[in-house]
C-alpha cells in the first residue's frame, strides 16, 4: 500500500512538473510570436499593445522560472519599448523604475548564478545600465560608475562572442567613447579615436545599420571631417527603412533631420 502511495504521488509531481514546464515554454513560445513581429506593425498604438504583451507574456515566464535567456529577452522588449516607442519626456519615471526593478532582479539572480561568462547578461546589463544612465545626470552618472560598467560589460561580451547580437558591443563601445565625457579623476578613458576605429568595426559586420552609419557621421563631424560626415548623414536619411529593423531605422532618420545640417 505503501509503495502504491510513493509510486501515485511520483507520478503526480512529474504531471505537475510537466504542466510547469508547458506553460514556461508557451509563454515563452507567445511572447517571442508578438516580439517577431514588431518591425511588423507600423501604427504606434498597435506596436505598444504588442510590445506590452511580449513585457506582460515574459515577465509571466520569469515568475515561474528565472534564467539568463528570459532575462535577455525581457531587456530587448523594454528596450523596444522605451527607446523606440515611448520616448516622450513623461515617461522618465516609469523608464527609470521598470529599467532599476529589471537591473536588480538580473542582479539577484546572478548573486546565485556565475554570470560573468554568460553572453546573455552581459549584453542585458550593458544596455540596462546604458538606458538607466541616460536618464541620470552627468555628474551623478559619472560618480556611480555608469560608463566604466557598460564599458566592462560590452569588452567581456566581445571577448565571449563578438557577433553577439548583430555585434551590439561594438556599436555599444563606440557611442560611449563618444558620448562619455572626460571628467578629471572621474573619468578619463572615453576616447574619440577608439569610438571612430569601433563604429568602423561595427559597420564592417554591420554596413546597412542606419545607426551606425549615423553614429560615425556624428563622430566624423565632430573632427572636422564635415563633408565625409554629410554623405553619410544623406545616406541615412535616403536610405528606406529595413523591413527587420523598421523602428530603429525611422529613430535614426529622425534624429538626423533633427540635427538640421541637411537639407532636405
């Protein structure tokens, strides 16, 4: 009688094991259907609805089950969502509280988990940390160590997998010795040169990126190379938005016609 109580309620943990399982995996299979898709849905409205449910589908998947997949998956959608689609001023706060919540539940899980290796973390912290400190100011940004952070994260991902994620940590590196400023015991790495040599590194892997042919124009400018730069913003703005990365693109269209050098 004993042995058919142990066997039933076996059996009884691997079912529910199972259904566990099941519905992990079709979270997961739902929200990466709706992520596909939204280069696909050009009408704002719809592409936040969308993206609001791959958020809602792969927190779902985290709660029953932490990983450094989900995590990853979970920073592209908030990336999308707030660096694409919700740009606007009066979303400051609620970019800073979902993109501080994200960074500390990736960091509790990695207290209990060797991270450092892992492609996957590395590229979620890199654009995390990123995010939340464009919303901090420059002096406070530079005293918590923003840049020197992102700068680890994305020299370990190129070691570790340097075609991770359309070579990400390239264009990654590039924008932040750009954009990093020097700051007198603070922070005195961010080098124009370097960001030049790693935009030319990305578009090398990368020539049809909008961004990164924006991003080196900006660079080019800067030094005075005003024509070569000019060329190369015209090209962002002539270029027609690819199907795959249609938000990214009309982002980098947009900000060049902000700059108001080209005529158009």
């Amino acid at each position: 009688m004993i042995i058919k109580i142990f066997f039933i309620l076996l059996i009884l943990a691997n079912l529910d094991n199972s259904i566990w399982s099941s519905e992990y995996e079709n979270y997961i299979r739902q929200g990466d259907f709706y992520f596909k898709n939204r280069n696909n849905i050009t009408i704002s409205v719809k592409a936040i609805e969308n993206i609001n449910r791959v958020i809602e589908l792969y927190n779902k998947a985290i709660d029953l089950k932490e990983d450094e997949v989900i995590f990853y998956k979970l920073t592209k959608a908030m990336d999308f969502k707030y660096n694409y689609l919700l740009t606007d001023e009066k979303y400051y706060q609620e970019k800073r509280d979902n993109y501080k919540f994200l960074i500390e539940r990736i960091n509790k899980f990695c207290e209990k988990n060797n991270c450092n290796e892992s492609k996957y973390i590395l590229y979620s912290w890199a654009i995390l940390t990123g995010r939340f400190g464009e919303l901090m100011n420059i002096m406070e940004a530079a005293a918590d160590g923003t840049a020197g952070k992102i700068k680890d994260y994305a020299e370990k991902l190129i070691k570790i997998d340097n075609s991770f994620e359309n070579h990400a940590a390239y264009i990654i590196l590039g924008r932040l010795h750009f954009k990093a400023p020097n700051i007198v015991f603070l922070l005195t790495w961010p080098d124009k040169k370097k960001a030049k040599e790693y935009l030319e590194k990305y578009l090398e892997k990368e020539p049809d990126s909008l961004t990164g042919i924006y991003f080196l124009a900006d660079i080019l400018w800067e030094s005075g190379e005003k024509v070569k730069a000019k060329e190369l913003y015209e090209k962002v703005l002539k270029t027609k938005p690819r199907k795959d990365f249609y938000y990214e693109d009309i982002k980098a269209q947009a900000e060049v016609k902000n700059k108001k050098i080209i005529d158009f």
